[in-house]
C-alpha cells in the first residue's frame, strides 16, 4: 500500500479506499479487513475495530454461528431492504449493543462504502439524544455498524400503540421528545468539518422509525443512512433528493428541491403531531394522502394545542421560508411553550411510557435475558 493508505500497483484492482472527514478507512476487497487511522479526539469511536482474523474459514464460520468480528449476534431486529440489524453483544465486554449489517446481496463495494460513511458520520454528531455509535469497520463477516442498544422500542411503534388503544399521551411526553429532539438536530446542523468550518449536515430521515423511545425515557435519533454533508460531499444528485420515507418528505423535497435544516424540522415536526393527534383520538394522517395534504392535515392535528401547537405549525408549514430558520431557534421556542420544568422531567416521560406500554417492556426484558445468557458464553463451536 501506498503512502496515506492508497493502494498502489497490481494492489490497485483489488483495493479501494474512502476518505471521511475525520479518519481514512481503507477496506481490502481480498482479505475484508478493516485498516483505519486512530480515532480523531472528540470523535465518539473507542479505539480500533478490527475483524476477527480467521481468515476465509472463519468467515464462513462467524456468518453461520453468530459471531460477527468483535461482536455476537443474539438475534435480528430488523430486517430491510438493504440491511438488518441485530441484538448483540461485545465479545471481549459483554456490551449489550445493536449491531447494523448488509443483508447478502447487497453486500458490495458501494453499499459498504456507504455504511461505514454512516457510521463515520453519526459517531460525528455523538449526543446525549443521538444513539451512540461505539464502531464501525469491516469484518471477516462483513461490514457493519455498532452502535448502543436502547432498551424500549421505536416512536412508530408507540404512535402504533397510541393510536389503536386511544391512550393519551400526556403533555409532559410531548414536551420531553421534542425538546431532545430538536436537540439532536441542533448537533447535527452544527456537525463541522474542521473547527469553524460547518459541514451543513442534514439527516434527511426524521421519522418515527428512526427516533428510539428509551424505557428510561430518554429518545435518541438514529440510523444516518441518508445524512448528508453537502460541505463534505457536495450537491445531491437529482434522483438522491427525494430518498426517504415518502410519507415524511416535505413538500418542497418532494418536488425536487435540495433539503436543509429546515427540511428535518419539518420532519421532527410531523413525528410529533401525527404522536399528539393520535393520543386525542384522531386516526391521524391517511398512509395514502399526498405529501401537501398530509402537511395540512398533520397541522390541523394540533390547532387547538396552543403556544406548542403553534410551534409545530409554524415548522410544517409548506413553504420552508416560513419556518424556523433554524433547530436552534426552534428548540427556543419549544422550551418557551412548555417551559423548563415540563421539557426536562424524563422521569415522569419514564413512568408514562412503563405504564402504558406493559407488553413492549416485557419484550425487552425478554431480549436483555436472551442477551445476558450471551454474556461470557463460549464462542458457538468453542470451548
């Protein structure tokens, strides 16, 4: 290898490297090792992820028995298009972790480049309401991300529950999601580059699916699979702007316009109004509406919910020129309409949610058992 972790001469068909603003990884094609640089300060990744070094063999072996580089997988969480994520646990320290891999056939040079660019990226924007990235490389079983598992469960799934049992979300829920959210999105606009140089960094996919209820009740932003720095790397390209969740798109990304800040606060701000209008006993929004009416509708849902109402209204409005200009002026806002008792008191957000969702803490509980008898467990095939 070349000087700067380039390949050079015949090594130059069989590796490629990608550059990220805060460490070079490169990634051989022939051996799917990880070589990286060490961690930049302040940059949330714990040391050097490395594979498990057993060669051909032990990959066959890690992908068929649970073992995947460091980690163990204990079961799969989810399962998409182009990844799954896992329940897992660290080899070396028992942490209980969600472990995000490929799925097989997508398991090529692009879509490798771009989960570690993930990876690299959330572990960028590390927050108390960001769930921490704790590693990211390839391993003999592929490339992965590892980042803390939450104990609870998604905001899709609670607006799930709220909506069939018409259970009430109390205010005070309301007022601690928001304010850690927009939080959230105050660290990632303000993600840079290099001291002073912002990245103008926008997550692109603020939605219920991708924002974690803690049973501690505490939520955490996730998943930046589509979050881009456009001071990092440059303009979408026109079929890359209207990626997401259809459903969430605000309206003028729909029509084709670049997002900014102002697209993810119209996306946080839909999250909580379809939450709100749900627990007042409204279906919320029709999965089949445009993306227009869905705006109007979602703001309808909170007319009657006063000076907070009147802060989500005023993010979902359809022309972004009429919305707050930016996360940090929006949380002012939102801390204002509830005031600073109401946005902090996750202990009473904590209670709520235990009472409310009895047989989603009871899944939970059953997943940290299955984890626990993973901890300190001999390697499948080992002894």
């Amino acid at each position: 290898m070349a000087a700067g972790g380039r390949p050079a001469g015949a090594d130059a068909r069989r590796d490629a490297a990608w550059s990220f603003p805060f460490r070079k990884v490169s990634v051989s094609l022939t051996g799917g090792r990880l070589r990286q640089g060490a961690p930049s300060a302040g940059d949330g990744v714990h040391g050097e992820t490395r594979g498990s070094g057993e060669g051909v063999a032990g990959r066959s072996r890690d992908a068929e028995q649970g073992d995947w580089g460091p980690y163990r997988r204990v079961e799969i969480l989810h399962e998409g298009r182009q990844a799954r994520s896992w329940l897992a646990v660290g080899r070396s320290d028992g942490a209980l972790l969600s472990l995000k891999t490929l799925q097989p056939f997508a398991d090529v040079m692009e879509q490798r480049a771009a989960l570690l660019r993930e990876g690299e990226l959330q572990a960028a924007c590390a927050h108390p309401s960001i769930a921490r990235v704790v590693g990211w490389g390839q391993a003999e079983a592929g490339a992965f991300v590892a980042r803390e598992y939450v104990v609870g469960f998604t905001l899709a799934e609670l607006k799930g529950r709220v909506a069939r049992e018409g259970a009430p979300v109390p205010d005070v829920v309301i007022a601690v999601m928001g304010d850690a959210l927009v939080a959230a999105l105050v660290r990632v606009h303000g993600c840079e580059l290099s001291p002073g140089r912002a990245a103008d960094l926008v997550h692109r996919d603020v939605t219920p699916s991708n924002v974690l209820v803690g049973l501690d009740g505490r939520v955490r932003l996730t998943d930046f699979g589509l979050a881009h720095g456009f001071a990092w790397h440059g303009m979408l390209e026109d079929d890359e702007i209207g990626q997401g969740t259809p459903r969430y798109l605000p309206p003028e990304v729909a029509r084709g316009v670049p997002p900014d800040a102002r697209a993810d606060l119209h996306q946080l701000a839909a999250c909580l109004a379809e939450l709100w209008g749900a627990s007042a006993g409204s279906a919320g929004v029709s999965e089949g509406r445009s993306v227009g009416l869905e705006g109007a509708a979602r703001g309808e849902l909170v007319d009657a919910r006063g000076p907070a109402g009147a802060v989500l209204r005023r993010a979902l409005a359809p022309d972004p020129q009429e919305r707050y200009r930016s996360a940090s002026e929006m949380r002012a806002a939102w801390q204002r309409a509830w005031g600073a008792a109401a946005v902090t008191d996750v202990a009473a957000a904590a209670e709520w949610i235990a009472q409310a969702c009895p047989d989603l803490v009871e899944r939970e509980q059953a997943r940290l058992r299955r984890a626990r008898a993973q901890q300190g467990a001999p390697a499948p095939g080992r002894r």
